[in-house]
C-alpha cells in the first residue's frame, strides 16, 4: 500500500497531500481490528478528514470492505455486516 485508497477516485474528493499513513477502518469489541482487510492506506490530509467528514469515513469503509471476503466478516459476528454493506451501497 504505497497510496491512498482514495487516491483513485480523483475528483470525487480533495486531492491526496501528506504522507501515506495506515488508518485502521474498524472497531470491535473497543478495539481495532488488527486485519489486512481492515487496515488501509490513507493520504495525512484524508486520514485528518475520517472524523470530520462522513463521506470520506464511508470510501474508506467501502475500501476495507472490497478487500474482505465473508469468512473474513464471519470471524466478527457481532457487527451486522450485511447492513452495513447495503448502508454503504455495497
């Protein structure tokens, strides 16, 4: 992971600045989820915006979760993945 998994999306959102940072996607149980589909790459200033902005939260949610497969998902039952995904647009 050497760019921001926004980066592909151009347009969509300001553009990438800062260097590459690992943003740990999920939270389970009160901890993050130390997975490879759950950790992804984020540029510093998108990485700042997860908190401030919903719509930049949500492509990094849709980023981990193109990246996991449903056995993946199924080591974390507690957290309704399917609505998740459909809340997503997935």
């Amino acid at each position: 992971m050497k760019r921001c998994a926004l980066a592909p999306l151009g347009g969509m959102y300001e553009p990438c600045e800062g260097r590459v940072e690992w943003h740990h996607v999920w939270i389970y149980g009160g901890r993050q989820i130390q997975e490879v589909w759950a950790i992804i790459a984020a540029c510093h200033h998108h990485h700042d915006m997860v908190t401030k902005q919903q719509a930049v939260r949500m492509a990094f949610e849709a980023a981990s979760l193109h990246e996991a497969t449903d056995a993946d998902l199924a080591e974390y039952p507690r957290k309704n993945w399917k609505q998740i995904k459909k809340s997503l647009g997935l």
